[in-house]
C-alpha cells in the first residue's frame, strides 16, 4: 500500500462482511455496521449480484475473514472477562468493533492505521452518519517507519496495563522483520496481554490447487500496489512467539474454524487454507520490561 493513498483491500474485506450479514444464515458475525459503511450503494450490488460473492472462493474467502474477527472478538471476550481494558486493532482498516462495542464503557479502543487510510475511514464515517464513540481513539502510524510505541503512549495508551490486540489481515503486507517487531512489543505487554492475528503458510506448503489459486490472489492484490510480502511456518511461529514471552496459543486453520463457527458444513473452508489465525496470550508471572 502507498503512503499516501487508502488501502483498496480494506473496502473489499468491508464488502465481503456486508456480504456476510445479506448471503449467510446464521450469521457468525453480527456486523450491521458493515452494511452502513459501505453504503447503499455496496449493499445494492451484493443484493444484485449475489452469485459474484458466493463462488466457491468468494465463499470460502467470506466465511474465512468473518470467522477470523469472530476469533479475535471472542478472545477479546475473554480478555475484558479477565479485566483487560485496552483493546488495540492494529491495521483497522474499516473494522467495526468500536462503533458496535459492547463493553464501551470499560475498554478503550485504539485502531492504529496508516495515515491515508485512517483519514479515509474518517470521511466514510461522517459521510454515513456513523458516531465516533468516546471509548475509541484514532492513532495514525506507519508500521514500516514509525515506532508503534510511542504512537500508542502519545495517544494515551497505558504501557503498565495488559492490553488486547487484533492485527487481521496485514502480516502478509509488511516485511517479516516488521511482522516480528510488532508481534515481540506485544509479547511483552504485561500479563494477561495477547493478540489475534493471521497469516499465511509458505505456497509450498499447499496443495497444487491451491497454490495456484494463491499466486492468483497474489498477483490481484499486487496489481492493486499491496503486494503480500511474508508468510510463516506454523512450527517456525509458533517458536518465535515463546521466544517473545507468549505462552499460551492456539492456531485455528480452515477446518477448525469451519468446525468451531460453521458446524461442519462449510467444506470449502476445509483441506489445506493458506489462511491460519493465531491467538497467543502472555501467561509468564513475569513479564519481560517494555521497550
């Protein structure tokens, strides 16, 4: 994504959310703020064209970015439960939590962006008469070239308190070294923090079917200037996440989450995804100092 221009994938994941609370019984992820934020104009034409979104990879695709936020939604959950009150969505692009949360009146919201896409979503927001609560504060940073630290202390966020974060759908833009430089921050939040993220397995590590559907994304998504840029081994992660203080997590691949949010009867979340979600959680007594 350029500097200066907002992300198109960002509309596109907040068209496939709209799509899910039109196309999908039951629905997994109560969103009606999708609907409002793409507008009646992105509403109509999912309503008009329903067989665009509902291919089998429109499909898959769908119920695989909604069952990723029902993730981090839950584990958020659970997080405030334990009295976490600070929830940050790295890469909000137009997530929704905050204009829908629940818990508005003990945890504060910070959705950290870049600067132009941050800026757009401000419009979009105003333009569909979407309230900005009292509970969210807006934080602008470029992962790339700024410190993700002193962006969130700038904004009021609280270094000696656990805290909750969610990063979908941004780890396989940025460089692996940025990826691991925001994952460790998080690892040594104080306990009781954690994250849910995603990302994608190496192509090699996919059926052939599926990798050529991965190089064709790939090259949709770069042709749109957000070329993917790094993806893990799930062994190889999860090594480095304990080595950065996290000691509790679980991975949920497309059959997991299609068992857990879908009962069984979504197949084309099954077989090889090169889509996992990851939740780690620090647990240690004793968290390593901030930096």
């Amino acid at each position: 994504m350029k500097p200066d221009q907002p992300s198109a994938t960002a509309y596109r994941v907040a068209m496939r959310r709209a799509a899910h609370q039109i196309l999908d019984r039951p629905v997994v992820l109560e969103d009606p703020i999708a609907l409002r934020i793409v507008g009646e104009r992105g509403a109509a034409r999912i309503h008009e064209d329903p067989k665009r979104f509902d291919s089998s990879f429109g499909r898959a695709l769908r119920l695989f970015l909604v069952a990723r936020s029902r993730c981090a939604e839950d584990a958020l959950a659970q997080a405030v439960a334990a009295g976490v009150r600070q929830y940050v969505v790295l890469g909000a692009g137009l997530d929704t939590f905050a204009y829908r949360n629940p818990y508005a009146q003990q945890l504060c919201v910070y959705e950290v962006d870049m600067p132009s896409t941050q800026a757009w979503k401000r419009e979009l927001l105003a333009r569909t008469r979407i309230d900005v609560p009292a509970s969210l504060t807006f934080v602008p940073v470029d992962f790339e070239t700024q410190s993700l630290p002193e962006q969130l202390r700038a904004a009021g966020f609280r270094d000696d308190e656990p805290a909750f974060f969610s990063w979908l759908g941004v780890s396989m833009y940025l460089t692996r070294d940025a990826v691991l430089a925001t994952l460790g921050y998080v690892g040594r939040r104080p306990r009781g923090s954690g994250i849910t993220f995603d990302y994608m397995l190496p192509p090699h590590r996919l059926p052939w079917l599926r990798r050529i559907g991965f190089y064709l994304v790939a090259r949709r998504v770069a042709a749109a200037g957000e070329p993917w840029k790094t993806w893990f081994d799930p062994d190889d992660l999860a090594r480095e996440l304990r080595a950065m203080g996290f000691t509790r997590l679980e991975e949920l691949d497309g059959p997991a989450l299609n068992e857990r949010y879908f009962g069984g009867r979504e197949r084309h979340l099954g077989g090889a995804s090169a889509g996992r979600v990851m939740t780690a959680i620090v647990d240690a007594a004793t968290p390593a100092p901030a930096r």
